[in-house]
C-alpha cells in the first residue's frame, strides 16, 4: 500500500499517537486523512509519491475523517488532476 516510511518530521502531525508505531500498510487511511486535514504542501507531496491515487481519491470521497472543506478542497483538486494533465504534485 504505501512505499515509504513517514519521515520523522512529520510527526509533529500525529501528536496524538505513538509515532514510532504508525505503520503505513496498516495506518495507510488514518494517515492519509490526517495529512490531507493538516498537512503542508510538502507533506501533501510524499503521500501523493507514497500512497495509491486511488486510496486517496477513496478517502476524499467516502472518509468521516475529514471536514467538509477539506473534502471540497481535494475533491477539486483531484477532479482538476484526472481531467488536466500538466497539473503534478510530484
């Protein structure tokens, strides 16, 4: 599921669990979710590069995790993404 470990300068992200045990393959959604709320563009960045599109696109669309804003913010971008190809996030 994902293709790298989460650098450790993320982890000011996850105050609220024990970083050192987050684990991608079995985190992946809880992670995802937590970036797509609260992270930075470069944060953004690395999950695009370390998890599947798809998962991504499936949080956006059916994740209770999420705001309302940050659903609308990301159900565009990613609209915007699969409709224009010059737009990257890598």
């Amino acid at each position: 599921m994902m293709n790298a470990a989460i650098p450790q300068e993320f982890s000011y992200l996850f105050w609220d669990v024990d970083f050192d045990k987050l684990d991608g393959e079995r985190f992946g959604e809880f992670i995802v979710e937590r970036l797509l709320e609260k992270g930075n563009w470069d944060e953004v960045r690395w999950m695009w590069r370390a998890f599947p599109h798809g998962l991504i696109k499936e949080i956006v669309d059916t994740s209770r995790n999420i705001s309302g804003g940050t659903r609308g913010l990301w159900k565009m971008v990613l609209e915007r993404k699969y409709s224009t190809p010059q737009i990257k996030f890598a």
